[in-house]
C-alpha cells in the first residue's frame, strides 16, 4: 500500500475525533462530537428556535457540516500528511 493510499484512508482519524460515546436507550450507542462543534450546533439550533434563521435552514446547514467534516477530515489530513513525507 502506498503512502498516499494509507494516509488518505483516514478511517481511524474520523474515529478518534467521535471517540466519546453516550449511551441512549433507544438509539444504543452514539457517539459524541467534541465541545467545539457541539456548541456549534446549539448554536444553530438556538438561532432556529429565535427564528432568526428557518429551521429547515439549519437542518441543511448542519447536516452539510456533517458531511464536510466527516469527509474531509481524514481526506485533508491525509493529503498533508503525504505530502510532507513525499
């Protein structure tokens, strides 16, 4: 496997980011994003219920958060890290 194969798999990056988990009795086992993005998301959430923003707005904008972030944070960090051994 190549160098820049490995790091741009970055599966276990995007796990340690979540490594806090809360159980919930329906749902099971979630995992917990860090402080940071959880006040993000109340933030958003708190702009919704002020509707200062629509809340079908703020679906969109944290669901489109998610996505990024999940994407791209081991995609980023794999390209920088490839290149600095390159």
């Amino acid at each position: 496997m190549s160098t820049l194969t490995r790091h741009l798999s970055g599966g276990h990056e995007s796990f340690r980011m979540y490594d806090r988990r809360v159980e919930i009795p329906l749902l099971g086992e979630v995992a917990v994003p860090p402080p940071d993005k959880v006040a993000y998301y109340a933030g958003l959430g708190l702009l919704a219920a002020l509707q200062v923003i629509e809340w079908p707005m703020a679906l969109v904008i944290t669901a489109g958060h998610l996505l990024a972030d999940q994407h791209l944070s081991g995609v980023v960090k794999g390209v920088g890290e490839a290149l600095e051994t390159a």
